[in-house]
C-alpha cells in the first residue's frame, strides 16, 4: 500500500548527492513531506533513505528509466506533487576547445533530461489536477560569460522551454517555476566541472575564467578545513541565515525575485539570486 499522506506534499528531486539537491531533500523532509531522492548512484543517496525518502537511480540522459522511476514512486506514495529538475554539470572551455561531444552531453543533462522527465510527470500531474514543476537554472540562462557557451546554451534553452510549458499547463493546475541561482558553494565548480583541453590563444580571455574558478575552489577548500565561527553565522542577515541552514552559502546577499520579459512569467515565475554572477 502507498504511504499517502494527503497533508503533505511529495517530491521528486533529481541529482540529490549533493548541493541544491540534498538540501531541498532535507528541507522537505524537516517540513514534514515526502521525497523522492533522485542520483545516477543510488548508494550515494544512502544516508537520506529512511521512511519519508525514498531513493530511485534513474539516469537523467536515459529517458527510458523515467517511467519506472515514477511509476515506483507513485506506488510508494500515491503521487507527486513537486518535480524538481536539479542534476547538472558544469562545464568550462571556449567552444573551439570543446568537441562536439561536449556541449552535446551538456545538453543532454541539463536540457533533454529535464525536458524528458517533465514531458513524463506532466500527465500524471495533468490527471490530478495539481503539480509544481521546478527547473533549477542559473543567471546563466539569462547571461553569458567566456567560457560558459556550453553551459549557458543548455540553460538559456531550459528557461524558454520551461516559459513555453507554463502557458501550456496553467489551466490543468500545474504551475512552473524557474530559479536561477548566482554563486553558491555547491558542487558544481567543483567533482561536477568538467572543461576543455586548453588551447593558448584563448589565455586572455577563457584562461581568465579558468582561473577565477581555480581560486573560487580553492578558497571552497580552505572553508571546507574552517568552518565558519557560531556567533558569523548569528551575525548573518536572516536570508544568510536560511541559506546555512540548507547546508549552502550564497556569495552575496540572496534577494529572491520574480520577473521575466514573457507574458506568461506570471505562470513560469523565475526566482533571482542577486547580484549577477555565473554560473
């Protein structure tokens, strides 16, 4: 028999080993929901798996894992009422460094798979007539930088699909949400950043952002030997404060924000991390 509880919400969150991923699954799980914790390896998700959160392994550039993944997790709690699109990769290179299988594998994590699944939940919420749909995206889909072709293709491509489906799902109760965040200390600088061979005659421009990400991962090292004192983390204006809490740290001061040019951003409203900073 399903675990329903019809006073809580169910999630489904992929890429949940790390970063945005894992604290959204231990957000919902201190608010009392139910989760569905997404990984490519599902024994990196082992500490998370418990009564309330249950563990799939479907791979988000394998469409054809998605319909038992959510047909298990139906079984096992009756619906889904939130889809949050998080896997991601980063990757850094000007695009004459890159082979063609580089952007392509880009956009096969951070735009296909995305489109997949959402193509996948969307009956299901269509059917109960409620749903969220979730695309964790970047200040990158709405600006570029050296370096970030790649990276900034998939997301700009993810943000105009999600305003599109918006519009289309409004009237059967789904609605979509885009969030773009600026600069945290999650993973994505770091295990999950991939990069181009490195070609000389693009040192002054992508070398530049190559080694901006250096020192950002170092100092991400030196932090990580360090935490923090109790009474910087009191001293946080309340944003920093909600942001420890999650297990992340934002760059600068988190200001969420709706807007968008679309006439449907009302429908695919968009969350901003302020200032602008990629990825």
């Amino acid at each position: 028999m399903p675990l329903v509880r019809k006073d809580r919400r169910v999630w489904l969150i992929t890429g949940s080993t790390f970063g945005f991923g894992r604290a959204l699954v231990q957000a919902a799980r201190r608010a009392g929901d139910q989760v569905v914790a997404t990984a490519r390896r599902v024994d990196a998700l082992a500490d998370l798996a418990s009564d309330d959160v249950m563990t799939l392994a479907p791979d988000v550039i394998r469409p054809e894992t998605f319909e038992p993944a959510l047909d298990d997790a139906t079984a096992r709690f009756g619906r889904i009422d939130v889809l949050v699109n998080n896997a991601g990769i980063g990757f850094v290179g000007a695009l004459e460094e890159t082979s063609l299988a580089d952007p392509r594998r880009v956009m096969e994590t951070m735009f296909f798979g995305p489109a997949a699944l959402t193509r996948a939940i969307i009956p299901r919420m269509r059917q109960q007539r409620s749903g969220a749909i979730v695309q964790i995206s970047s200040q990158g889909g709405q600006i570029t930088a050296r370096g970030f072709s790649a990276y900034c293709a998939a997301k700009f491509a993810l943000e105009g699909l999600s305003e599109a489906v918006a519009a289309e799902v409004a009237p059967f109760g789904i609605r979509v949400l885009i969030v773009e965040p600026g600069s945290f200390r999650t993973e994505l600088l770091g295990r999950s950043l991939a990069a181009a061979a490195v070609m000389e005659e693009y040192a002054p421009t992508v070398g530049a952002t190559r080694a901006t990400l250096n020192a950002k991962t170092a100092a991400r090292r030196v932090i990580r030997r360090k935490p923090p004192r109790r009474s910087s983390r009191r001293s946080m204006p309340t944003t920093h404060r909600s942001a420890w809490r999650l297990g992340l740290t934002p760059s600068r001061r988190f200001a969420p924000s709706t807007g968008g040019s679309a006439p449907n951003s009302i429908a695919g409203k968009r969350c901003r991390a302020e200032p602008h900073s990629m990825p």
